[in-house]
C-alpha cells in the first residue's frame, strides 16, 4: 500500500483578485462593442434618410419629365407658373400647401382633366406630403439653378440659394439629420440633383 504525503500540495484555479480584473477588462470590451453597435444604428438610420430623400428627389424629376407642358410654363424670371417653385418657407406657401381643385374629385381620385399648370401645382403639393410623411421634419424646393449652391435650411426659412436663371432645374430637399438623442441643435442635411427636364 502506497503512503500519501503529509503535506499538503499547492491549491490551483484563480484567485478572487484575478476573477475581478478579468471580469471589469471583460465589461470594458462589452461597453465598446455596445457603442459601437449603438454608432452602427445611428449611421444605418442616416443612409435610410439619404436613400429616402434621393427617392423623393427623383420622384419629382420623373413627374416633371411626364409632365412637359408644365414645365414649358415657366419662363425665366417667372417662379409660379410651373415647376419652378423658389420658396423660403414652404408650410406658408401656397404653391406647395394648396391642392389642385381641378385634378381631384369628390373621391379624391383624378379625373384627368387637370391643366398642365394645376397637374404641376397638384404635383408639388403631394410631393411636399410626401416628404413630410417619409422624412419628418423634412422640406423640399424644386427652381431653376445653374449655380453650385445647394443652399440651407434651418428648420424655419430655406435660404434656396437658386439663380433663376438657364433652363436647368435644381431639386433640393433638406432634412433632420438627428443622429443623437442629446443633439438639441437643428442639424439639417441637403439631397440636390440638377437635371434637364
């Protein structure tokens, strides 16, 4: 029969003081994958933005490509005829807030009699919803633009920035692009395409 030794052999495993320091390096890289997911979130929503307002913004370049008459309405130096719709707040401004009464019915459907200037003013008023509906606290402007500027919003006036001028067209809408919680500022972005129509 073999003896065991008297004494008594070294204890192996991790010590309290091991266990806590992995546990807080540990919860230290848990607290850096969660902002980063929080920081993924965030961007993801802001493309989903940029995606919408590119949508909307080609939406009303292909009314006004379908709508050709109306766009021969407007002559230079003239902002209500047509599409060419210049405006420093848009919630006050009949061109973009009033439905065309002649392109609805009681039902609210068209009836196809529509001139080519209501189907305009029509088109810029569902537009305007449209945006308001997709981006919020967004806004949109369609003008005759042959300069580089795409002009500013601050959640009240548009400074459009547009020239008036040539027989190119400058679609700009402009959105909140609130990305914090804590951001109190009017942060808003700009989609611009300028097209031939």
């Amino acid at each position: 029969m073999k003896r065991m030794p008297l004494h008594s052999t070294p204890a192996t495993g991790f010590t309290l003081v091991e266990v806590m320091v992995a546990i807080v390096i540990l919860s230290f890289g848990l607290l850096g994958v969660a902002g980063l997911m929080v920081l993924g979130i965030q961007n993801t929503y802001s493309s989903q933005q940029r995606s919408t307002a590119t949508q909307l913004a080609y939406d009303m370049v292909d009314r006004m490509r379908s709508n050709q008459a109306g766009v021969a309405l407007d002559t230079l130096g003239t902002a209500t005829n047509g599409y060419n719709r210049p405006s420093n707040d848009v919630s006050a401004d009949p061109l973009y807030t009033t439905q065309a009464a002649g392109c609805l019915n009681t039902s609210g459907a068209a009836t196809g009699s529509c001139t080519a200037a209501e189907l305009a003013s029509q088109d810029a008023f569902e537009w305007q919803q449209a945006i308001r509906t997709r981006l919020g606290n967004g806004v949109g402007i369609v003008c005759r633009d042959t300069s580089n500027n795409d002009g500013s919003y601050n959640g009240t006036t548009i400074t459009h920035g547009c020239s008036q001028n040539g027989h190119m067209y400058a679609v700009k809408i402009y959105w909140r692009d609130d990305r914090s919680s804590s951001n109190t500022s009017n942060t808003f972005q700009v989609f611009v395409t300028r097209f031939l129509p």
